[in-house]
C-alpha cells in the first residue's frame, strides 16, 4: 500500500534533516554525563524525597526542557510532540540505570508536583478557550447521540476491564479508570485531519461535535467522580451532595462569569490596556476558578476548565492590539490594491480572533511539558516486562478503539462512520489528568498509572495511523 511506503520513508529520512535535533540531544547528553562523577559520591547515592532537592529541582527543570524540545524530533515520523514530553520523563527517571541518582525520589518531589499541575491547570484552560459551545449547534443532535453512545461504552469496558485484571480493586479505582477511558481528546486526530485539509469535511465537523460534547461529559463525569474521590466515601448521599454541588458550580460560573469576566476587562482597560494587563487578567481568571473549584471540593483542573470556557474573546477587544496587528492596519489602510487591503484585514482579523490562546501559549510551551514529562518521570521501564500490565494497557487501547467506532455507526447516512469513530479515539492529555490526580490521591496504583501512560502512548501512534487506512477506503464527504 502507499500508506505503507509513505510511513516507512517517513521512518527512513535523510539524517540531514534529523541532524538540528540531533545536535541538541548530544547537547543534552554532554551535559549528563559530568552528572555521572557527582551522582557516584558517597553523600549523594542514598538520595531520597525527604532530602532537600532545590538544587536539583534546578537542574531537573532545566533537563527536561531541553530533553522534550530534542526529543520533539518524534515529530519527523509523524508522532505527535506529547510523546516526546513523556518520552523525556522517562529518560529523567531512569538515569539511575547509568549511575546518575541525582534525580531518584523527584516524582515524589512536592514542588515538582506542583508545577505538574500548574501544567494541567494552563492545559485545561486552553482547552476550555478553544471550546465554543456555539460550535457544536450544527450538528448537535447527531453529535450528542455519537457522544453518548461511545462514553457508555468505553466507560463500562474501562470498569469491567480494571475489574476482570484487579478483581481487589475498589469500586471507586474502577469508576475512576471507567472514566479515563470514556475521556477524549481531539488533537492528535485534528492535526492529521488538517494535515490532510479534510477540516471541512461532514465527518469532520461530525468529530469535532461529538468531541466537544464528549469532552464536557468526560469533564462532568469526573469533577463529580473527583468530588466523591475527595470526600472519601460513595453512598448515596454525598452522592446526590456531590453531583448538586458540582452542577451549581458548573451552572453558577458559566452564567456569572459571562457577566463578571466583561466587567473585569473593562476595570483592567481603565489602569492599564497593554498586553500584560490581559494576559495578567486571563491568568487571574484562570486560577480564581481554580481555587473556587478547590474549596468547593471539585478538582482543580475543573475550575481552570470552566475558566477558559466563560471567556469570549470579545470581552478583551478593548485592549491594545499587538504591535504587529497595529502595523498591519496600518499597512492595509495605505494600500491602494482592494484585494491586498481584504486579505491582509482577514488576517489581522483571524489573529484578534485567536489572539487569547496565543497570549497563553509562551505559559503553555513551558509548564504543559512539564506536566507530561511529570507522567513519564512516574511511569517505569520495568513495567513492561510485567504482562499484567502490558495486557491491561492494550486492552484499554482495544476498549478505546472499538466502543468508539461502534459510536460512529449510531449516525445513519452516507458517511465514513469508522472515521468518525476513531477521530474519537484519543484517550489524551485530559484522561493523563485524571489518572494522574486518581494516582495522587491514593485511588489507582502506579500499575494501573503506568498501563494508562502506556496506553496513551500506543494510541497516540496508532490512531493516525489507522486515520490514514480508514481514508484510503473510504474518502470523506
């Protein structure tokens, strides 16, 4: 098949094109291997989490930056960068196999913790400004009934599965691990649908539909789970305590924040309308809802989900434009050429529009990696040569992959419906956020964390794969 060529070429570029990230992983080597003297010293080879770490936080920090940046070279095979963040995780935690222990005990390690979460609280947030309820009026109908349909049946295949592989495990691990699997992502399936410019496709927008609504299904089932999680008990009544208290939450911010965020931006303009005042108010938005959500006993990431959701770009237009947009008005209105004159304002135009989440970004690019390579620092190599593990992990992929494709058939018409099913497949990084909060607070054990880890893995490289088949035999509409 030529999909199979294009892969394998893919697998087999010239090292000339290879050669940036190369330079930049023999950089990050250089700078291990002097670590290797320092670790073998007496006073640093019993290292434990109770030690105090500051100047190897420093050093952690700095490695698994530049570690997740080389390691970005997955990209050139078609992977997608996540890998490359959990990847460079598990090399940190794993240099005690070459001598170096400087970095034995960090997952343990409170800050490091902290700043894992501040990575999953900016993640959650993007998430939230990227998700347009309006978006999903359409097809809505259709996007709900898909939705549905798939939630249930991977929720009750993650349950029964953690269930038939830990038979001792609590009825909340399972309800947890149900959820986790019932929990979608969409970026690594739109970014080979854009790759491949089938955006506008009816299959497409069908996904991204049923993603949306999945999403804050999966988001709910959770903030209620974590509610029960926090509490410590799942009788009926903190039960019922928990699903009224995380609805009002979920109903009180969205409707209130629709009307407070507006009159924030416009106390935020009169003292001062630069830059640094909007991306100050978004990251105050962000983390008040975070705390709101943290006393209210829903998880945090929850908050920082709904942050993101109750913002509308248009409440932020009165604030200075960038300097460059600035300049491109300015360019537009002496340019004589009608047509230039359009295509430039679209331009701005598309730039004011997205301008939130590129404010965001510079924050994103450097605790979100964090937090993955945080995952990998937990995940251990020795488990793969645990069958248990491995045998739980693929069974996730399985669940994953086939109750979501059986959720494209719920649609009828004439359309690529096993498309459909695996544009939804992704557990992703909101199922990792979930696990790793379920693992903090004591609920899944680092087995079942590290077969979720794996599983993200295996399914973050076989889903654009199977994309790309599904479409050789069946183009979309």
């Amino acid at each position: 098949m030529n999909f199979s060529k294009n892969y394998v070429s893919r697998l087999t570029r010239p090292i000339s094109v290879l050669v940036p990230d190369i330079k930049l992983i023999t950089l990050t080597l250089f700078i291990l291997f002097p670590l290797m003297s320092f670790a073998s010293s007496p006073s640093n080879a019993n290292i434990s989490a109770t030690v105090d770490f500051t100047p190897a936080i420093y050093l952690w920090l700095a490695l698994s930056i530049l570690m997740s940046r080389g390691l970005s070279i997955v990209k050139k095979i078609g992977l997608p960068v996540v890998t490359s963040e959990i990847l460079a995780g598990v090399v940190l935690g794993h240099l005690y196999l070459l001598g170096i222990t400087t970095f034995i005990g960090m997952n343990h390690n409170e800050i490091i913790q902290f700043l894992a979460e501040i990575g999953a609280m900016i993640l959650m947030f993007e998430i939230g400004l990227e998700t347009q309820i309006k978006d999903i009026s359409s097809k809505l109908l259709s996007g709900i009934k898909i939705a549905l349909f798939g939630t249930i049946l991977t929720f009750s295949g993650g349950y029964y599965l953690s269930h038939f592989f830990y038979p001792d495990l609590s009825l909340k691990s399972r309800i947890l691990i149900g959820v986790i699997s019932a929990a979608t992502a969409t970026g690594i399936s739109a970014k080979v649908f854009k790759d491949l410019k089938i955006l506008g496709s009816n299959e497409v927008k069908l996904i991204l539909t049923a993603s949306l609504i999945d999403e804050v299904l999966s988001i709910l089932c959770f903030a209620i789970v974590s509610g029960v999680l926090i509490a410590g008990n799942i009788e009926m009544e903190t039960l019922i305590t928990i699903t009224a208290k995380t609805a009002i939450f979920f109903l009180l911010s969205i409707s209130l924040g629709s009307k407070i965020t507006p009159l924030l931006t416009r106390l935020s303009v009169k003292i001062h309308a630069g830059i640094s005042m909007k991306i100050g108010l978004l990251f105050f938005i962000c983390t008040l809802y975070t705390w709101l959500a943290s006393i209210l006993g829903v998880a945090p990431v929850i908050g920082a989900f709904i942050a993101g959701l109750v913002i509308d770009p248009e409440d932020f237009k009165n604030f200075s434009q960038a300097k460059f947009l600035r300049e491109l008005k300015l360019i537009a209105n002496h340019t004589s050429d009608e047509n230039t004159k359009a295509q430039i304002l679209k331009t701005v135009h598309g730039h004011e529009t997205r301008s939130l989440d590129e404010l965001i970004k510079p924050l994103s690019n450097i605790f979100v990696p964090i937090f993955f390579t945080y995952i990998g620092l937990i995940f251990k190599l020795s488990d793969l040569v645990k069958p248990k593990i491995v045998l739980f992990a693929v069974s996730l992929l399985a669940v994953s992959l086939i109750g979501r494709i059986l959720s494209g058939y719920t649609e009828k018409g004439k359309f690529n419906k096993i498309l459909v099913g695996l544009g939804m497949t992704p557990i992703g990084e909101a199922g990792l956020i979930f696990a790793v909060t379920g693992n903090q607070l004591g609920i899944i054990n680092n087995d079942i964390m590290s077969a979720v880890i794996l599983a993200v893995v295996l399914i973050t490289i076989v889903t654009p794969i199977l994309i790309k088949i599904s479409l050789k035999f069946n183009s979309p509409k």
